[in-house]
C-alpha cells in the first residue's frame, strides 16, 4: 500500500530558530498533501493543504508566514515552522493524495515539535 | 462546511465488553467515513471505513454502521482488549476535500 515517510519523528529546537519538516511519498505521487497540527489529547486540525508546483491553500487562522509550505515535487512536501515559540510545540502529521486511486487517507509517522 | 460530532469523549470497558462509539455528520455530500486507531505519540491508523452506499461493514471484531438518512455512523467493537485501548478518530470526507475529524474517543479497555 501507499507509504508516506514524515521526518524528522522528534525535535527540539529553541526559540526564535526554524525547523523544517519533511513528508514524503515513497510508492506514489502525492498530488496533494495535507499538513496537520495535533495538540495533546485534541484531535487533527488541518493546518493547509498543498498541490504540486503550486502555493498551498492554509486554513482560517493558520499564519501562513509562520508556516512555510513547500510542495516542489511530486513525492516531497514540506513544512517548516519559522522563528518558533513554544506555543508552536505540537505534533505535526502530513498526509498524501495521489494519482491511481491513492488516497489521502494515509498519514506520516508524525513530527513531535518541542520549543524550549 | 462538514462538522463531525464524537461520543462520548471518554469509554472505559471491562475486557471482554463490547464498546460503541457514535459520530454524527453535517453535510450530506459526504461520501467516505473512515475510522482511525492513535496510540499515543503515534500516527492514526485507519481500522475501518464505510462508503456511503454500504449500510454495515465488519472485519472480525471490528464493525461499522452507516445511517445516511440520519446522518450518523457507529464504530463497534465486540470482546475488547487491553490493546484496544487507544483514541479513536471518526472522520467523514465531502467530496473531494480533506478528512474532517471528529474530536475522538479516549477508549480505555480494563483488565
């Protein structure tokens, strides 16, 4: 099936730096990728939703200068969180849509971010 | 847009038992309802879907209802185990846009 690798699973970074997290699409062409935020025990919240070879479309209230979304090919997209803060620490999940009946219903293994 | 309500927020079930958990959707152009498993720290993994022309699915002790008319679809989950203790996600897809999540069910199996 579909496999979709996310790294880095864990990082720490301090306030003030930016970090960039990878998703990609091992077995397929991921035509559209979806960036999630997780808070502890909330649920998924999605964050934008990113096409290849064009600017990603954010949700309400997500700041799109603080959440650079990078889709420049067809099997990476990726999402680096710019001058951090801790209220940015979360974990962060992508998931891919492609072409063949690929569907975006599988996710990466998820990114813990934690802003000291 | 799509809004997916989930209960209850919390289950705890002696081994064995059976657990249910419900979601409700709003927009009836949702055609896909998949149901995710999340360990702690860990990505969801999808257990069980249901399209929206089937009114029951079932995959050994795991089972899905659909009521469309009523808008609203059950996860079931018979002779439960410590291991099934997890948080369950519900999600409904509108046509071809993102899975809208439910808030989750933190099911908690007792031993």
């Amino acid at each position: 099936g579909a496999v979709v690798s996310q790294h880095p699973s864990r990082v720490i970074c301090k306030s003030g730096t930016s970090v960039k997290i990878e998703c990609r699409s091992l077995d397929f062409q991921a035509t559209t990728m979806f960036w999630y935020r997780q808070f502890p025990k909330k649920s998924l919240m999605l964050m934008a939703t990113s096409n290849e070879g064009s600017k990603a479309t954010y949700e309400q209230g997500v700041e799109k200068d603080k959440f650079l979304i990078n889709h420049a090919s067809l099997t990476l997209s990726t999402l680096t969180v710019t001058s951090a803060h801790p209220e940015d620490s979360s974990f962060y999940i992508c998931s891919a849509e492609g072409t063949g009946g690929i569907n975006g219903y599988t996710f990466g293994s998820g990114t813990r971010l934690t802003v000291v | 847009g799509e809004n997916v309500e989930q209960h209850p927020s919390t289950l705890s079930v002696q081994e064995g038992d059976s657990a249910v958990i419900k979601c409700t959707y709003s927009d009836s152009a949702s055609n896909y309802f998949p149901w995710y498993k999340q360990e702690l720290g860990k990505r969801p993994q999808l257990i069980i879907d249901i399209r929206s022309n089937v009114g029951e699915k079932k995959d050994q002790r795991i089972a899905v209802t659909l009521n469309k008319t009523a808008k609203h679809f059950s996860l079931h989950i018979t002779e439960t185990q410590p291991e099934d203790s997890a948080v369950y996600f519900c999600a409904a897809i509108p046509g071809n846009t993102p899975l809208v999540f439910g808030k989750g069910t933190r099911l908690s199996v007792i031993a």
